[in-house]
C-alpha cells in the first residue's frame, strides 16, 4: 500500500504523489499554448488517418492527451513513452502502449546482474535498455500477429505540434532494493554500477543523434537507511579551503577520480553536499558521496539528473 510507514518505497511514492498533485492543480490557464495538449490523441488503428497501420493493437495515451493540457510537471520531468513490439519472425508490430511516467523504476539487483552478465552492456544506459527489453510478449494473434515471443522496445516521444515533445528537463531515476537493510558489497557494487552523466539516446529510441541530444548529470540521490532518509546534492558555489563544518576541501580528493563505473565526477567548482535533516555539510567530490555511503551503508534510491548547461527558465510560461 502507499505511503506505510517507515518503508524504503517513502521517497519515490511522495515524489510521485506530489507530481500528480501538482499536475492536476497546476492547470494552464485559458490561452495558454499549454492549455491544450502538445499533440491530440492518435486516431485508432485501422481508423482513417491512423499515421501507422501497421502498428496494431495499439492503446494508452500520454497524460496531456488524457487531460487536455500540459503542466509544468509534465515538461518538467514526464517521459512520454511508447512501447512495441516488433516480431523478429513476421515482422508485424503490434501491442503498441503510449503511457507517460515521472520516474524509471529499475531494481538494483537487476542493474547489477545487467552490468556483470548481459552480452553487450557496458554502460548503465545500455542496461537499463536492456532490462526494459526483457519484457516478452507474444506477438498479438488478435491483430494478425503469429503469435511468436518477443522482447519490446521503447521509445521517446519527441516532435510534433506547435510546442513540440522533449526529453524531460529533469530525468527521475528510482533503485528499488530487496532489502531495505543491505550489506554494503551491495551498495558498493550498485553505486559502481551508477553513472554520473546519462545519455537517454543509449536507453530509448527516437533521439537524435550525436550532438543533437542533450547528455544528462547527476545532480541530486536520495539515500535511506535504518527509517531514515538523507541526500546528497552539488553545490556550485566557489569552493573553499574548508568549510564551515570543519570538512576537508575535497579538491585533493576529486584528483583521485571517480569511484568504479562512476563516469564523471563534480566538476571544477562543483561540491556534493549532504542535507541530513537539520545537518547540511560539504562532503566533497563524487567518490567522497560513494565513500560515505558505502561507510554508512547508505542505499540509493532516488536520482536525479538535469541536462548539461540547461537551464529551466522558461517553464513556468
């Protein structure tokens, strides 16, 4: 259920509670080019006009075709996915879903087993693709299909309309544990497995390529432990010799790199802060959070992540 107490489920079910909340009260209002939705919904398959017959079976809508407008919720942090199955024998693509989401849900274990098993995945982007494409379905005998396995593919809605669909400004991330007490190998290999820039053009399909899409940084991870939550998030204010809470400047530490498979640390000027109810400290670069974590036995559950160079003015129009 929702919202039970003391659960490590509290973080990411609030945070999807307060985006629908806000979506649902944040309406735009009347001539606005947000009050109406970014493209009207597709027309049945079979139906006249339907952009893609061969796409059968096809259901679901994103949430500003449900709701008639798009909030600053949804361009802010909505993925608009649409979700096939394309049959590697008949080649029909049927069980089409279109759906819209504020948060990746992904289990670390699977993360894991991804990253030290599965032929061809060396990046978190590549699995977490490839933990999506696992869900097999049969190839849909009702729409003409041959009824043979296969895995689904996802892609991004980008394009279309006036106001165009984008990758979200902000990119929500959420690690689900077995355990919400977990040895600390685990949470050591889990963080070795996260990456500190992100590539959404390695996870869905349908972006450009290139330079032409943005590249995502780790801005922000809420950790848990013991009923407990804390979080870690950059400050790009001047760093300092040392801080006020007497903690070492880190910029001696962030020579070391980042920890294994971390991609990226802070940058110059970049300090990772640890807010822990009315404790606020600087804990230094990137591999410093990974080592205060492991040492705490801090399990990561949400991340976020925020274009690189982008700014959000603007969303509010």
């Amino acid at each position: 259920a929702l919202f039970s107490e003391h659960e490590m489920a509290d973080a990411s079910e609030a945070l999807s509670a307060i985006f629908h909340s806000v979506h649902r009260a944040a309406v735009p209002p009347k001539g606005s080019r947000y009050a109406a939705p970014i493209t009207p919904p597709p027309p049945p398959p079979g139906a006249p006009g339907c952009p893609n017959p061969q796409s059968s079976s096809a259901s679901g809508l994103f949430l500003d075709q449900e709701c008639g407008y798009c909030s600053i919720v949804h361009r802010c942090f909505a993925l608009d996915v649409e979700e096939t199955m394309e049959c590697t024998a008949c080649r029909k693509r049927t069980r089409t879903l279109r759906y819209t989401k504020f948060l990746h849900f992904v289990p670390a274990t699977a993360l894991n087993l991804a990253r030290e098993y599965a032929e061809g995945v060396s990046t978190m982007e590549a699995a977490l693709r490839h933990i999506d494409g696992t869900d097999q379905r049969a190839c849909d005998p009702d729409a003409g299909g041959c009824g043979v396995m296969n895995g689904t593919t996802h892609a991004l809605a980008v394009g279309g309309g006036g106001n165009r669909r984008a990758p979200p400004a902000i990119f929500c991330l959420a690690l689900t544990w077995e355990s919400a007490s977990v040895e600390r190998e685990a949470i050591a290999q889990t963080l070795g497995n996260l990456s500190t820039t992100l590539d959404l053009g390695e996870m869905y399909e349908r972006l450009p390529r290139g330079d032409g899409r943005p590249r995502y940084k780790l801005r922000c991870v809420m950790c848990y432990y013991g009923e407990h939550w804390a979080a870690f998030a950059i400050s790009e204010a001047p760093a300092k010799a040392k801080s006020a809470w007497g903690v070492k400047d880190s910029s001696a530490s962030s020579s070391n790199g980042a920890a294994a498979g971390a991609g990226a640390g802070a940058g110059e000027g970049e300090r990772w802060m640890l807010f822990d109810d009315a404790t606020t400290k600087e804990v230094g670069s990137w591999s410093d959070v990974v080592a205060t974590c492991e040492k705490g036995r801090l399990q990561p559950c949400v991340l976020f992540y925020q274009p690189e160079g982008a700014e959000l003015a603007g969303l509010n129009e």
